[in-house]
C-alpha cells in the first residue's frame, strides 16, 4: 500500500523546482487530430540511423504499413499514418532545423482509413524474442522525447541480466501532460505493456513512478493494477529532472548509475509511459508507431489541450485545430521549457519524439542578457550528477574543452538545471552542449586515425 504523504514520497538529492504550469492541459481529455491532406515522415526521427525507404514516389501505402525499413540496428522502422498515395521521398524541413529526408503521402480522401492488418497478437503464446521482434518491427521508440529504438533497450547484452523494469511517468518537464493523460486513460494498455516487458526481460518486478502532481493518475494506476502483475505504483516528488533515467533510478530503487554507465549496468531497464502503453496498443491491434499524444500548450495558443496527433502531422495543422496562436507569440519549443528546442518555422512535422509543443509570448521570455558570474554556486547546488557547473562554464567560453573531460563533462545530462538556476543568465548547458559535440567529433577522429 502506498501513501501520498509527503515524508514517503521517493526523489533524489539536487534539482531545481520549477513552477509546472500543467494546469493549463492536465484536465483536458485527449482529442484525435482530424485527418489533414498531407503528411510529411522524416527517416531521421529517432537516434540512431535514418530509416531506409521501401516505397517509393506513386505507390499507394496503408495506414500502418511499412513505408522504411531500419537502417541499422540502432534505428526504427517507419510506417504510414494515413492511407493515401506517396508524392514525393525528398528533403523537407525538420524539428532539428535542419532539412532531412522525407516520404510525402498525400491521403486518400475516399479511404476508411482502416489500420492495415489489424489483428490481435497472441502475446502469451510467444517466445520473449517473438515479442522483442515485433516491437522492433512495429517502429517504437522512446516517446518521453529522447526517442531511442525501443528495442535496442529491450535487447539485453551477453553477460546482463534485468531485475527492475522502471515504467517513467514522472513527466517532469513543465507545462507537459500528455503521460498524464495516458496514464488516466490506458491503464489497461499500460499493465499490457509492462506484462510483455517484463517477460521480454525476465525481470523479477516493475515499479512505476509517477511525480505526486498527478495524484487522480496515481491513484487510477493503484485501484487497476492487475493482481498477477508484480507492479509497485511508487509516488515521486515533484522536482526536475526527476524522470531522468539516472535520477528516477536512484529515487525508486535507491541504486546509483556509475558515470559512464546506464541502467543495464545495475540490472535495470527504464522505459516511458507512454511508450508502454503503445507496446499494449501494438499486441491489442497490431498498430505501429503511426500516432502519439501530445501536449499542445502555453500562453501563447489559444485552445491548449492534448492531441493525439498522427505522426507526420504538420505543425501549422496542429495550431490551427488548437485554436490559432496568439498575435504576441515569441518562441516556440519541441518539448518542454527546460530541454526542448526553439523551433523557426511551424512547417515542420510531428514526429515520433514530440511529446509537447510550448508556446510562449513575450510575457514568458527572460532577458538574455549575461552578467558575469558571481560564484552564488547555484549551479553547483542544483546540478544532479554532482558536476561543477560553475568550473565547466568557465572552461567552455575559454574553448579549453580538452580540461572538461577532466570534469566529467560526458556525465552531464543537458538537463538545464544549472542554467535555470544561475542569476546571471549564462548559458552554461548551451555552452556544455557545444563543448560535448566537440569534444565527441575529436573523439571520433581519434578512433578512425587509430
């Protein structure tokens, strides 16, 4: 029996309390998207390799068929969202700001849209490698936003064993609330999910936890957990980042990560909620990665609500189903406030990784002018890996990158929490990121010239 006490609720030490701003959508039911004409489908939406197309330009494709096959191991099938006619495999505009290679379908305006194949898939009747292939076949990725193949998590390496598989519903991103709502809506494609998880990973137990602003989610999860299923319902405090994998580790189960080293390493898998309750959708009708709730939200749209969008959707069609922007939007983010990206064009396609769009007026926006630091060691406070922010900012801006390594730079987590919390306005996780894809692309040329 779990209580919602505050003395009993789990977390880790460190962290920043932003305000959560959910009461703009957490209450909001998840609305279907309506089906628009064009669809746009990146290859690059997950990490990892682009998908390899399988169709191509005139051919008719189904909703749920496979239109790109995994690049790799590290990558992800892709499949059509709608069923219609491909128009075009060619450049288009990417949430990444960057132009990637996409499939165009334009829909059929006369089909039912039924989901190609649609079966039940005798999950109880197959062999954990039966499940873990039709999940990679199926497409799945993180959908909590980082957007890693499902299946490469679930693929335990030689000489690894799992104990604990974490469900992540802490959702501790700021106006974010689409976990919520699944949470309150697909209880029972959530435990389907976590069933087959489980027994793909022989793990002995599950735990879900969920941030105790979500009190109704927690609640629904507790009085509908199955009796056969050994899931513990575990309530977190409210603090970011609190759905780290590193940090919802050490809150759950009180297990600490080595730096360097992931959840395998201390016999742990974490997955997204929401990606667990779309592997329960996967063996109750054989449906793809095709669609995905998301959080439509901020000041600066005019019907903020939860969307269950198909993937490929583009953002101007999104916005005009929510109302329209305001006339004083000033930046709009791909994911939350604290990791998400400022994007520049409303062009751009849902993809499998947007778990939220933030929109943001002039109201919102801090001033962006940097002061000198002042050795407050905020920074150092909230950082949750215990890395000295304010050290590693000092060295980024002087460009001596090759000296962050001996800071542990690898083990920051690009959280924010630093940034959020320095009075000065430096942009010291701007500064780490840059620092960190330096320091990779040396790296690399190191290995390749041996």
């Amino acid at each position: 029996m779990f209580t919602f006490l505050s003395s009993a609720n789990k977390t880790f030490d460190r962290g920043v309390h932003p305000g959560d701003f959910k009461e703009l959508t957490r209450t909001h039911m998840v609305e279907r998207m309506p089906l628009v004409d064009e669809y746009i489908l990146p290859l690059s939406q997950h990490l990892g390799g682009p998908s390899k197309p399988v169709v191509k330009a005139g051919e008719k494709v189904y909703r749920g068929q496979l239109i790109a096959q995994a690049g790799g191991f590290v990558s992800a099938a892709l499949h059509a969202s709608v069923t219609g006619t491909v128009t075009a495999i060619e450049p288009r505009p990417h949430p990444s700001g960057r132009m990637v290679e996409s499939i165009v379908i334009k829909r059929d305006l006369h089909s039912a849209q039924r989901l190609f194949d649609e079966h039940v898939l005798d999950w109880e009747n197959m062999q954990p490698a039966e499940l873990l292939s039709a999940i990679q076949k199926g497409g799945f990725v993180g959908l909590g936003g980082a957007a890693f193949p499902t299946h490469v998590k679930l693929s335990i390496p030689e000489g690894k064993r799992v104990e604990f598989f974490i469900v992540n519903a802490a959702e501790c991103e700021p106006y974010l609330t689409s976990d919520h709502r699944v949470m309150l809506e697909q209880p029972e494609a959530i435990f389907l999910g976590i069933k087959i998880c489980l027994k793909i990973l022989g793990a002995e137990r599950a735990y879900l936890g969920a941030e105790i602003n979500k009190l109704d989610a927690l609640a629904r999860l507790q009085n509908k957990v199955p009796a056969d299923l050994p899931c513990e319902i575990v309530p977190l405090q409210t603090k970011y980042p609190q759905g780290a994998e590193k940090m919802l580790t050490e809150a759950v189960l009180k297990r600490e990560i080595p730096s360097g080293k992931l959840p395998i390493d201390i016999s742990v898998v974490v997955n997204n909620v929401g990606t667990v309750a779309a592997i329960g959708d996967l063996f109750r009708y054989n449906q793809p990665v095709i669609e995905r709730v998301t959080t439509i939200t901020g000041p600066g749209i005019r019907k903020p609500r939860n969307v269950l969008i198909p993937i490929g959707t583009k953002l101007s069609e999104v916005i005009e189903f929510c109302g329209g922007m305001s006339d004083d939007v000033r930046q709009i983010l791909f994911g939350g406030p604290m990791m998400g990206n400022a994007i520049r064009t409303t062009d751009i396609p849902i993809t499998k990784g947007t778990s939220g769009v933030v929109f943001f007026t002039e109201d919102e926006m801090i001033s962006t002018r940097e002061y000198p630091c002042i050795r407050c060691m905020r920074c150092v406070d909230a950082c949750p890996v215990y890395l000295n922010p304010t050290q590693l900012g000092a060295l980024a801006r002087a460009g001596r990158y090759d000296e962050m390594m001996d800071l542990n730079i690898m083990d920051c987590m690009e959280c924010g929490s630093c940034s959020y919390a320095c009075p000065s306005n430096i942009p010291l996780v701007q500064r780490f990121r840059i620092g960190k894809a330096l320091l990779r692309e040396k790296m690399a040329r190191e290995r390749a010239n041996g």
